[in-house]
C-alpha cells in the first residue's frame, strides 16, 4: 500500500480505478460498495472501504450520479438572497433535505420569468432531480419545460390546493387581512399600506386583495423598492399625506425597519404619534426601537415541510399533498391603541 500512495502521490486526488487498484477488486465492485453497500460481501466490503479511507478517496458528484444514475441534488429558485427570509426558508429546506441524503443548489431569479425559465433549464441541465419555486405565478415556459423533464416541482410561500403544482404555504389573503384587521381593532381607520412591486409578485397582490377585502378604512397605497431604502421613502411620502394615517401596515418587516428608522430620524414617536406594523416576523423584528408588531410567516417550517414533501416524493414516490401553514399575529411595542382625536 505504501508503493501504491506514492505512486499516486504526485495526484490531486485518487478516483476509482486507483482504489480498485489497490483493495484488488473490479471499478464496478468499488461502485457497488459506494452505492449499495449490502449489496457485497462483509469482507469485500470492509476491505474496500478501508482503502478508501486510507486513499482518502472522495467520489465525485458526477462520479456518483454516472454510477448511480441519480445526482441527489434538488434546485431551489428564489427571487434573492438579500431577504433574511428567504435565507431561513433555504436553511430548513437544505437541513431536511440532508435527512434524506440530497443536496441544495440555489438560483436567484431577481422575479423575472424569463431569468427564472433560464435558471430551471440550468439546473435541469446540470442534473436537478427536483425543483422548489417561490410562488405560483409562472411563465408557461417554466411549467412546459419541467413537465417535458417530468421533473417533480413544488411551489412555496402560497397556498393553492386546487393548483397546477402542489403547494407548501401560507394564505397571503388571510396575513394581510390579519394585519389590517389588529390596527382597526385597535383604532385605525386612516391606514397606509407600503409594498414591494407588484408586477411579476403574485405573494404582493395576494396581499393587497386581503387588505382592500377589510371594509371600514381609508387606505393610501405605497408602492415602493422591497429594500430598507423603500421603506425610508414611503415614510417620507405618508409624512406628506393630509389627513396623515395613524398607522402604518407594511407587507414585509425589511419595509417596516426602513419605515421605523427613517420615522425615528425625523423624530416622529413611535407608537404615540403613528403605529407600525411588519409582516415575516424577521428575528430582528423584536430587537428593534420599539419593538416590530408584525404577522408571523412560518418559513423555517415551510422550508422543514417542502423538504419532507420533496424527500419523499424523489425516495419513496408518494405525491405531496398541498399543506397549508397558518400566519399568527405577534403584538409588540410598534402599535398602540389610537387615542382619541
């Protein structure tokens, strides 16, 4: 064996041949034992793997998949990393995914179709066996092509039971309505409603039919960029309202923590002149001055479920069933109650 590592010294690495090579044995019976190990003889077995060890061989992915015919990765198109939502989303989505021995390969989609349709082929290309979308609003491209790949796809972060793909997540309606509905309990009437684009965002215009759904207010609308800078610019343009609202629901908390900081720098109380109000429940939310009344989204749990639904789907053919996970309203320091005017 000694002969044998510093013949391959000089190597980067050794493959399969090296350590078939070395144990004594066929490439096809190394394969075997990384593939199927119950498949070979104990002492087959043992002797291989302990030269593998010794070899410190690693199998590549491409290795793997040409012996195996699978490549164990799912894909997950998102529209950004920049959202500290979707970067816990990804964590429980890979983090279940790992139980049943399959990889994560991540794309941004920037929430264009095209860009998205792009991305799937991409990892289609490069051997996806499944693919997680954000949403249900797609380019009949995308949904045309993974079903030409007959690739299983599940859609997240919506929930659409009677759909063309199954579904893991929330009712945007009912969060919207949920949000809305707490500041009118506690007062509000005059509502300003800050959101991200709603072109090509089919989560953001579920949202806004919850809130024009609730009766009994009047709403201002601001549409502006899903960043923190967004929602310093919607403050400004709600401070320039006549009559000005005495609250303030925003569609996600990266827009609230803009509002709330930009509110705080011109020195506007919070909650005693003008309440705010998030929506994802970021765990900063509760960290900021005051603190962030928001609606709970259940990501980690989404990612958790979408990995289980997706695990079993590719290992043990069972066809997930839509699931719906229920939004919660987490009170805080950022409403209060309306005084009387």
């Amino acid at each position: 064996m000694a002969e044998f590592m510093r013949a391959i010294g000089d190597k980067k690495r050794a493959n399969l041949r090296d350590v078939a090579k070395a144990a004594g044995v066929s490439v096809a019976t190394v394969s075997r034992v990384l593939n199927s190990p119950n498949s070979v003889a104990p002492n087959t077995r043992e002797n291989v793997q302990r030269v593998i060890g010794e070899l410190r061989f690693t199998p590549s992915a491409a290795a793997r998949a040409i012996n195996s015919g699978r490549t164990r990765f799912v894909g997950a198109l998102v529209p950004t990393l920049d959202n500290a939502i979707f970067a816990r989303f990804l964590a429980a989505l890979e983090n279940t995914l790992a139980e049943f021995g399959l990889a994560l390969v991540v794309s941004t989609t920037g929430e264009d179709p095209n860009t998205e349709v792009e991305k799937a082929k991409s990892l289609i290309d490069i051997g996806a066996e499944a693919l997680v979308l954000s949403g249900v609003a797609h380019a009949p491209a995308l949904f045309e092509l993974t079903k030409a790949a007959q690739l299983p796809t599940l859609a997240t972060s919506y929930f659409e039971p009677d759909g063309p793909l199954p579904t893991i997540g929330y009712d945007n309606i009912v969060a919207a309505q949920m949000s809305v509905q707490h500041l009118l309990e506690q007062g509000h009437h005059r509502i300003a409603i800050v959101h991200g684009p709603v072109h090509r965002n089919d989560r953001t215009r579920a949202r806004l039919n919850g809130v024009r759904s609730i009766s009994g207010i009047s709403y201002s609308f601001q549409e502006v960029d899903f960043s923190f800078e967004g929602g310093a610019q919607a403050a400004d343009n709600i401070l320039a309202l006549e009559p000005r609202p005495t609250a303030i629901a925003c569609m996600s908390d990266v827009l609230a923590i803009g509002v709330l900081q930009r509110l705080q720098r011109l020195e506007v109380s919070i909650p005693n002149e003008i309440s705010v109000l998030g929506m994802d429940d970021l765990p900063i939310s509760e960290h900021t001055f005051p603190a962030l009344s928001t609606i709970h989204l259940p990501v980690k749990r989404m990612g958790a479920a979408a990995g289980n639904a997706v695990g079993n789907w590719l290992e043990h053919g069972v066809f997930p069933n839509a699931e719906k996970l229920e939004p919660k309203l987490i009170t805080r320091e950022s409403v209060a109650k309306l005084r009387d005017q």
